[in-house]
C-alpha cells in the first residue's frame, strides 16, 4: 500500500526523516530544465520535445493556456521534495515526470503545492486540471477523478550497506529484530507474517516499533536492527541519497518488483476533461517506451516501481 493511504502524520514523519539526505542529494544541477509552453526539456539526462499528434490531443482550453494546472502535496520524498530548504522550486520524481510529460505535449506542468487533503476537492472545484502526488489510485477516488497509472509501490526491506545479513525475501526477517515506524501499514503487515514464520520453524520476527522513520534508521546504522520495513519509494531514496549511497541497501525481490501489497499510483485528472486524461495516457506511453521514465525513476533509486503500461484506473479494489 503506498504511504499515502497513511495518515498524513507518518507521511510528515517520513518527509522530516530524508530531509538530510534531500538537502544532500539534490543540487541545482539535478533538477529538471523546464520547458516553455512549446519547447523542449531536459529531464533525468533525457532531451525531450513536442509530439505534435499528442499535443493535438489535448483540450482547447489547455492548449490556449498553454500549461496543465497540476496540485501537489509537498514535501513528500521521493516524489515531491523541495530543491533548497527553505526555497520554493521544487524537485522529485512527480515533478520531473510532469516536465517530461508537459515536454511531450507541448505544454508547461505548473505545479501549485496544496494540502493532500484538498487536493481531490480543489481538481472538482475546477482549480486544478491534474494532481501529481503519489495519489493511491483505489475505487472511491475514481468516483470523482480518473487516474493515469504510473507506478505501483507497496512495502520494501531496508539494510545496511553491503546486506550483511543476507536478506533476500520478506520471511528471511523471521527470527529477527526489524525496525518499523509505529501506527504503519508496515507494522501491520510484519505483525501479519508471525504465523508464516512459525509455520516454518523460523522463530517470531523479533518487531521494534520507533517513532519515526528517521528513528528506525539509527537503529539499523547502529546495528541494533538487521532490517527497517518502510515504503518501497522511501527505502529506495534513503539507500541512494543518505551517505552518497553508502548507508543502506534496498532488498530487490523479484516476486514483489513494486514492494509489498504494492497498489497503483496515479495521475490523477479531472473528469471533466477526459481529452486530457488520453494526451496524458498516450504521452506517458511514449514515455516509457524511449526509455525516460526509467531514468527518472532510476534517479530517484525506485526504478523498480515503474510500470510499463499506461494504464488508466487501474485499482480494483478500495485499497
């Protein structure tokens, strides 16, 4: 399950753990070139520029704007982060994705922060065209808005550098002290694996709850943990941004490419302009098909989470 279908006090507490690595990651150099209304970007090392068919696609309306008004929660590491403490140019894997897609339509992503909670009613109310904010796509949001699928992200296993412990799959945590945030859709699932461990002679997982995130990583760097369970995306930015990457690893396992319960991710878009949710679909298509979303995914250290179809609501359940 993506940490936005936390309550928004673990997602603070996640964003306050990756400050540090933020502010040490990310330069001025890292982020994307924006592109004007009808001209060609850099984003993730990749040049991109207007497809004339796809720009065809899109709404009047957004075509004489010249820009797609896009809602965003910030700060919410890896997708939306800040450039600079402090600063109000913004970064992330959702704002490098929407000045490639806006690149590719030939039209500019004007990204406006907001509340994660009035992000849904501000894209009924006709204030915004979209929303990019690591938006869970289930069931009761498509009532109101449609969803272009971009990634699915569940839960994912943190360790220290080099994985010295070994840790492959989920059930190699049995037997084990692991660290978690409190009051987590993480906890939930480590406490749901006790009875597989048991059934396999492996001993309890021995859980450590902490505060915050941030808490739970200087357990692991101390060694009083052999693994954290956190959100896939987050796991893969701490083991690429804390310490130049020399902290942690992110355990890959090839049965949960997404993490986890891993559910889909969305763009979300107003289903008053549906014109736009097909230019956004086909231009994200394009996208993956040349190679650009891997890039930005990869920057971010969560390429693993990527789809590679477009898809539109993709959830079937109410997640």
């Amino acid at each position: 399950m993506n940490a936005r279908s936390v309550p928004r006090a673990a997602a603070a507490a996640a964003a306050a753990a990756l400050a540090l690595a933020v502010l040490s990651a990310c330069s001025d150099s890292d982020a994307p070139e924006p592109a004007a209304a009808d001209g060609p970007a850099s984003v993730a090392g990749v040049r991109i520029s207007k497809d004339r068919t796809l720009h065809d696609l899109l709404p009047e309306r957004v075509k004489e704007a010249g820009r797609v008004r896009v809602a965003t929660d910030v700060p919410y590491p890896p997708f939306e982060m800040y450039v600079k403490e402090g600063d109000s140019a913004l970064t992330g894997l959702d704002h490098d994705l929407g000045q490639a897609l806006g690149a590719k339509l030939g039209v500019t992503f004007a990204f406006t922060p907001q509340k994660f909670d009035g992000i849904v009613p501000g894209i009924q109310a006709g204030k915004f065209d979209a929303a990019m904010s690591a938006i869970t796509d289930n069931e009761e949001r498509q009532q109101v808005v449609d969803f272009v699928d971009y990634s699915r992200s569940g839960s994912a296993v943190l360790v220290a550098d080099g994985n010295p412990e070994h840790i492959a799959v989920l059930d190699d945590l049995c037997g084990r002290k692991v660290a978690v945030q409190a009051a987590t859709h993480q906890l939930d699932l480590l406490k749901s694996r006790q009875s597989a461990c048991a059934k396999a002679g492996r001993g309890s997982i021995d859980i450590q709850t902490f505060p915050k995130d941030s808490d739970a990583q200087l357990a692991l760097r101390a060694g009083k943990v052999v693994a954290q369970l956190l959100t896939k995306p987050a796991a893969g930015w701490v083991a690429k941004a804390a310490d130049g990457g020399k902290a942690f690893d992110l355990v890959e396992d090839p049965q949960a490419p997404g993490g986890y319960d891993a559910t889909p991710n969305g763009i979300a878009v107003s289903k008053q302009q549906p014109g736009l949710t097909t230019a956004i679909q086909k231009a994200l298509q394009a996208l993956i098909d040349d190679g650009t979303v891997t890039k930005i995914f990869e920057k971010y250290g969560v390429a693993s989470i990527a789809v590679r179809e477009a898809t539109k609501n993709a959830a079937v359940d109410q997640q």
